[in-house]
C-alpha cells in the first residue's frame, strides 16, 4: 500500500531530540493570548524593490545523474485516503477510503492502525465532509443528485453514525428542502447540534437545534431572515450573526445574547471592495467582540478586531506588510492562533509561540518545508500530520507527542519515489510595459542549464488564480521527461495586490498572452531555454493561452497542448451567463472584454483555427459543465482545413478537473506521445554534437495520433 519507503522511526529520533515536554503540552483551549511571533506590520521594513533572476543565480543539479522515466500512472496515482478526523479522545481516526469507484469511512485504531470498522455510502451519494460528534458518533455530510422544475441540482442531507448502537439515520428536514446539513455548531459532548437547513427553494436558511439520537428532538431556534444565508454561533452553541446578500449588499444582523432580537449593522455594497474580502472568522460568547478578515486602508487584507454590536471595526491585530491574509486560526477560547498568507509558497504566522516551534520541529524532523496538522484530539494526545514540498507530494503521518512518536500513515503518491524528483525556483522577469512578472522555473535533472527544451505552462483563472511553490504532478512529470517548465504568474493574478490584478482586466489574449511570450523571452535570453524547442502546454484559461499562442505567434513556439481550453470568448461569457446574477455577469464579461467596443473574436482560437500551422494537442471530458464540449467541438470543426491537423483527446464522463487517477493518465500519456514527436527533449548526442529539430509545419510531422483512449472529435 505504501510504495516508496520512509524512515518513519528515524523521523522518531529526530523528533526526540527537537521537542520539550512543555511545548508539546500546550493548549489551544488554555494559553493565554500570545504577541505575534513575527515583529507587528507596522514595524516591518518596506519590501526590497524585485530583482531580474539570472541564470547564474540558479540552482542548477549537472553533474546528477539523470533520473529514469516515471511511468505516467505513477505521477497520476493518489493515496486512497482522504478527509481524516481524529475522535476527541484520541483513540479512533476515522477517514475515507476511495475503492473502485465506491465511497467507504474506515475507522482505525490511532495507536496501533489497525481497522476497527468499514462502511459505504450509497451509490450516487457524495461525501461532503465528516467530523466527530463526540467519541461514538460520526457526522456525515451527504449530497446526491435531484431534479426540481426539470432544473438538475445536488440536494445535501446530514446522517448520523452511532458506533455504539452500529446505526445510521438521517436528520429530518422537509422533503422539498435543498440545503439540508449545514453546521453551525456542535455540542462538545456530542449530543446535539445547530444546523442551518433551507426548508424550502424558495425561503432562507432556518437554525435547528437537533439531539443526535434515532427519534430525537427537533426544535427550531432561528427564522428565515431575507438575504441571511449564512449563520454563526458563539463558543457556547448562541446563534448570533446572519450574514448574506440581499438586493447587491452584503448584509450583517447581530445580537448579543439569545434573549436579544437580531439587529442589522452592516451593509456593503456588492461594489465596494472590502465586500470581496469581509468575513467572519468567530465570535465568542459573553462578548461583542471578534475578529474577522478585512481589507484595511493598506489595501491590504489583516486581521481586525470588530465590534459587532456597532457594526464597527476596532484596531488592526495583524497585517502583513506585503500580502493578503486569506485565512484566520482561532484557539477555542476565540484568540488568534496563527495568520495564513502566501509569498512565493504557503506561510503561516504564528501567534502562540510554543505551536510555532512544534510546527518548525515537525518540518526538520520530517526535512520537508510544509507540514500541516489535518486532524487533531481535543487534547493533542494525537494528530494527523501531513509533511511535503514543492519536490515531495508528502506523506501523512499519526503524531502522539507525548510518546514524541511520528508513524508513517500513508503516501500521497503511493508509488512515485520522490527522491527523483526536483525543486521548481522563484524566477523574476520584466514584462514589455516594464511589470515585474513572478514565475517558478523548474530544471530537470542531470541536464546542464542551456539550450533546453521548455513547457510554459500557465495556469488557469485566469483572475485571482496564482501558482506558487507547492508539488505539481504535470510540472514534475515534464521535468522528468527532460523539460524546463515555467510557470508564469501573468497580470490578473492573485496574491500581488489590486493594481496588479487590475492590471490584467480587458487583457485576455493581449497583456496576459504579452506576459507568457515575455516569459519565454526571458528563458531564452539568459540561455537557458533552446528558441526553437518551446511548447505552450494549459488546462482551462492556460489551455486557451496554449492554443492562442501557436495563433497569435507561431514563429514563437513549436507545438501547443490545451486541456479544457476556451475557444470562443463570446460564446464562453454568453454560457457563464445562465449561472451567474446579472451583475456577477456584468462584472466578468468586464473583466475579460475591457472595453465594451472591443471584439472578442480578435481573441478567439476558433477564429483562427483554419491556419493553424503549428501542432496542436486538444483534449477535453465530455462531462465539463465549466469549459462546455462545445468549445472543443468548434474548434475540431474550425480546425479541419488547417495545413496542420489537430491531435485529439476525449475522455468519456471526465469534468473539468481530473476525478480519477484514470482520466490523469490517459491525459498525461497522450502529452508524453504528443511532446516526444513534436518537440521531442533530448536532442544532444553523447559528443556533445546538436541537432537542430525539424520544423512540423514543413517536415510533415503535424499528423494525427493513435493515443489509447483518444478519440477524435465531433
């Protein structure tokens, strides 16, 4: 089950040596409220201006010997866990199983590993989420496929498992209700539970207090409120804020206690900017007090204390200079314990001193950058540990401190030896205008640093959406095939500020495209990458970008390979449309048009498919309610008098993202086959002698190919 072998019991030792008994006793629940353990925003120093990477400043592996071929199943193949949970006391960790197609929950000892229970969902049913309701029962939340109106929508329904009584049941809610499990608190002792459910479509959400027993109790605590779809309890199970929007404001009602009615205290605009971001992270009882995440005179997202019975934020307890907060840890007596943001990878900011340094001792003892605690008792007798990098798709480990044990649970990649793969590198360049673009360069291994084939893949979004330091199969499975791969963060990205987000609205296929050609540009100046050897490889808004850069510039790149990539902008916004409100609509076609004059034809690969003289590999799942089959069918159709053929890939039931190991491969083989004939990786010969690639345009090498699997288009 467990493929490539870690040292878990040298993992043991290290971990001895790094961690105090004091500070592997320490409580979230009993701290008391610690100073940031990094020096307050308002101190630090402004950040140093962007430097231009160069080539020199690479870190660059020669003289390693280069790795064998990874199968591609290896790169596709996943553990079979997922979604852990560790019962209160520490004894039980309850997870899922995905087994041939099948959803199970299999409950282990957390001591020794061993299985202690096996059951499945229903067929069609979902697994939402699951969590604990005390030591001998599951909560499990569920949704399935339903029709109303001949609208096709998922309908959610919360079960109970009593591992005591071996039962399950469902919690009542009305037959025609739509949203049936949403938890807005749970006793600590598991017997009961505050549930938001949505009696009927055409009402809002009302709070249930429910006893979590066969035949129990049910009592309705909270009333429809029009515009509150979302609903929040204190510390002590009090529902005090409804929160949701009504009529293109952000709405907030508060009350103090459960003997107060609901107040309404703040409205946001859908167009003022804090409306983006304001949330509430937690309230706790006997108090008006909480933090939640706003946007602050900085522009910047922080940390903010806030009175709610004003409706009012009260200071700043933390901001980044730098970047935005994206998510809040409280302790469960409601002060912060640590700040998440993100620079070039994952970062987290740490308020209670003695849960940094078990994190930081976690990390050397496992040698990983990013380690996580998934899952937890309520005393830290034991937890889920979950250690990787950018370079190790990571492993899960059970931690017991006070043994100061870490067990290897399971691989991420069960079969994929991770000592073969590489580290992706921050890599600064100029755009045209002078931006400064982010992008991350990844090396293959036993390769000198010049004149090497190169994938530029960027990612999808394209608004908001970033790449950053963190493991990626495709990049690692290119790199192992003996490409570069650079993935540039182009304007409209998230992660960098407003104006650089703002800087890529009404620059779809222009700005952004400018961006991935400057990418390549700078790859190619500094030596590292071969002109003549440069694909455009992308799934969703980067499958388009790959697909318009063999249009827009095929004097550039050798070939293209798009994944579920928009061909017709007009048709893609008059499809978004149907599940968007009209100013969301208005907003996105925005975003993307810029100018209302502006045709987005000029933008458009199926516009252009009929001389298209570069290969091209485009591949789609027929079940993708995002990018619609029938962007891939028009550009099949467009493509057909081109000099160049399409290659084609259809995978049957896939969606937009990959949902089975399967579909992955099928995927990656058919990129493997593509690359290899049409910018093919190793073309220097053990003399040191180069030979320059044909051109596929003229050599004749743009023909169809027999991939299993593949089928060809509509």
């Amino acid at each position: 089950m467990m493929g490539i072998i870690r040292s878990a019991a040298g993992l043991a030792l290290v971990m001895g040596a790094g961690l105090g008994a004091a500070q592997l006793a320490a409580q979230d629940a009993t701290a008391a409220p610690e100073q940031p353990a990094v020096t307050p925003a308002a101190a630090m120093p402004a950040p140093a201006p962007a430097r231009i990477t160069r080539a020199a400043e690479l870190v660059t592996e020669p003289d390693a010997a280069r790795p064998e071929l990874i199968p591609a199943e290896h790169f596709a193949g996943r553990s079979a866990f997922r979604m852990f949970q560790m019962s209160p006391n520490g004894a039980q960790l309850a997870m899922v199983r995905d087994n041939a197609g099948k959803t199970e929950i299999m409950l282990l000892d957390a001591v020794t590993r061993d299985p202690l229970k096996l059951f499945s969902l229903r067929e069609g049913q979902g697994l939402d989420w699951l969590r604990w309701a005390g030591n001998d029962k599951l909560l499990i939340s569920v949704s399935f496929p339903a029709t109303v109106y001949d609208i096709p929508i998922r309908l959610n329904r919360l079960m109970v498992r009593d591992l005591a009584a071996g039962t399950m049941f469902e919690l009542p809610v009305p037959k025609y209700a739509l949203w049936g499990g949403d938890l807005v608190h749970l006793a600590e002792d598991g017997s009961s539970a505050l549930i938001s459910v949505q009696d009927d479509w055409r009402d809002y959400p009302s709070v249930y207090r429910y006893e979590l027993r066969a035949g129990g109790v049910k009592e309705k605590i909270v009333k429809p409120r029009a515009g509150a779809w979302n609903w929040y309890a204190d510390d002590a199970g009090v529902v005090r804020i409804g929160m949701g929007w009504d009529n293109r404001r952000l709405k907030v009602w508060y009350r103090k206690d459960e003997a107060s009615e609901f107040a309404l205290v703040g409205k946001l605009k859908a167009d003022d900017e804090k409306s983006r971001y304001w949330s509430v992270v937690q309230i706790v009882s006997g108090s008006d007090k909480g933090y939640v995440l706003e946007e602050g005179e900085s522009g910047r997202v922080g940390v903010r204390l806030f009175d709610y019975a004003t409706g009012t934020p009260l200071e700043t307890f933390y901001e980044h200079p730098e970047r935005d907060v994206e998510e809040l840890w409280l302790k469960d007596d409601g002060t912060p314990l640590a700040a998440l943001y993100t620079d070039d990878r994952d970062r987290i900011t740490w308020f209670d001193p003695a849960r940094a340094r078990l994190n930081d001792s976690l990390a050397k003892a496992m040698q990983l950058e990013d380690v996580s605690i998934l899952a937890r008792s309520r005393q830290d007798e034991r937890m889920v540990i979950w250690g990787g990098s950018e370079a190790d798709p990571g492993a899960l480990f059970v931690f017991t401190p006070k043994a100061r044990q870490l067990d290897l649970l399971a691989n991420a990649r069960p079969e994929l030896d991770f000592r073969q793969l590489v580290k992706p590198q921050p890599i600064r360049y100029r755009a045209r205008d002078g931006l400064e673009i982010t992008a991350y360069l990844t090396l293959p291994r036993g390769r000198t640093a010049r004149g090497l084939p190169l994938i530029i893949m960027p990612h999808g979004g394209p608004f908001g959406v970033r790449d950053k330091l963190r493991y990626d199969d495709e990049v690692q499975f290119l790199a192992n095939r003996g490409y570069a791969v650079l993935q540039p963060n182009f304007r409209g990205s998230g992660g960098y500020g407003d104006a650089f987000y703002e800087a890529g609205i009404g620059q779809v296929g222009r700005g952004m495209q400018d961006d991935v050609d400057d990418a390549m540009d700078w790859a190619v100046s500094e030596g590292i990458a071969d002109p003549a050897r440069v694909c455009v490889v992308g799934g969703s808004y980067g499958g388009y970008a790959a697909l318009w850069a063999v249009l827009r510039n095929p004097e550039r790149y050798r070939c293209a390979a798009s994944w579920a990539g928009v061909t017709d902008w007009d048709k893609m916004l008059a499809y978004d449309k149907r599940y968007l409100t009209s100013k969301a609509s208005k907003s996105w076609q925005e975003r993307i048009r810029g100018e209302q004059t502006f045709d987005l034809d000029a933008v458009s690969p199926y516009r252009f498919a009929a001389r298209l003289s570069r290969p091209v590999l485009l591949a789609q799942g027929t079940a993708d309610d995002n990018v619609p089959m029938r962007q891939y069918e028009l550009m099949v159709a467009a493509a057909k008098p081109a000099p160049v053929p399409l290659t084609t890939l259809v995978i049957e039931g896939e969606g937009h993202s990959f949902s089975s190991a399967e579909s992955e491969q099928k995927w990656y083989d058919a990129l493997d086959t593509f690359l290899a004939k049409h910018n093919p990786a190793d073309q220097v010969a053990a003399d040191g002698s180069f030979t320059p690639p044909r051109d596929p345009a003229k050599a004749g090498n743009g023909v169809p190919i027999d991939l299993p699997g593949a089928a060809g288009g509509k």
